[in-house]
C-alpha cells in the first residue's frame, strides 16, 4: 500500500507543470529596446552580477532578438553591471561609462521577443521575454525610458519584476 501511494505521488509530482528557471548569478537588468530617434546611443542590453565573486563570461552569448559571443577574458565583477550595445562608441560618448562591449548583432524588436543569456556550453542562464503590451510596462516602448528591473534579485521573465526606467535614456 505504502508503495502505490509513493508511487502515485511520484507521477502526479512529475506531472506538475515545471518552469526551468535559470539559476545563473548574472541576470539582465536593464534593456534598452525601443529608444527615441534622438537617442543616438541605440539599443543596450545591461547584464548584473548579483554574486560578490566575479564570474568569467568568457565564451557566453546572448541568444534570440540579439546575438553577441562573449570575446575570451570578459569578466563580470561581482556585484557589478556590464553593458553589450548595438553601437558601443556611440554608448560611451551618449552615457559617460567605460567598458562597453558589442556591437551585438541583429536588433531588438521593438513589439517584443525572447533575448536569452547562455554560459559556455550553451545552458540557459537567464531568459527575458520582453513585450510592448500590459503587463509589460509600456513607458519603455519608444518614450526614450528603459525596461528596468524593480529589484535585480527578482526573476528576469516576471513581467510585474520590470518597469519603465525614471530617467530617459535609463542608467547604463
């Protein structure tokens, strides 16, 4: 008896739905994925590093709307944020920050779509699936703000963990 019921319990455990969350310490943070023509710093993708240790992306990609491999001795210093941009100079002229990486390839859909971080040996890290509609903050659709994390310890696929950034141009 006590084994049918372990048994039972076992299958209905594994029929439950299950999200594959990504586990990864680096997650994004902050995108810039549809700004105004004025802002001529294009598109960004900003990473976070919520671990104090740093973590070596050496060899990382970002996957989907965008593709950018991450070149041999890039590291992500704990506690700290990394930039990868359409157009890196044009970042670093516009926002004043050093280290900008890129340029990335393809461009951000401004209606929404799925950008995923990927380590070394292409496991998800972290997934964002973006979009211009509710529940997703519609201040970041071309008004020049930035989807923003709420809480950078808060899971990146989560609609309700983003909002439209305070600043226009967000705080790359």
């Amino acid at each position: 008896m006590s084994r049918l019921i372990f048994t039972t319990l076992t299958a209905a455990a594994l029929a439950l739905p299950c999200a594959a969350s990504p586990d990864s310490v680096v997650v994004f943070n902050e995108v810039h994925y549809n700004p105004t023509a004025a802002q001529t710093a294009g598109e960004w993708i900003e990473l976070k590093n919520q671990n104090n240790v740093d973590v070596d992306l050496s060899g990382w990609r970002l996957d989907g709307g965008v593709d950018f491999v991450f070149p041999a001795g890039t590291v992500i210093r704990g506690g700290k944020h990394l930039v990868v941009a359409a157009k890196p100079a044009a970042l670093v002229a516009a926002a004043g920050i050093a280290g900008v990486l890129g340029p990335f390839t393809n461009a951000l859909d401004n209606d929404g779509e799925s950008v995923t971080l990927k380590n070394n040996n292409g496991r998800r890290m972290d997934e964002i699936a973006y979009n211009d509609k509710q529940p997703w903050p519609p201040g970041a659709d071309g008004s020049g703000a930035t989807l923003a994390k709420v809480d950078e310890l808060q899971n990146s696929e989560l609609p309700e963990n983003w909002s439209a950034s305070v600043e226009v141009g967000g705080t790359p």
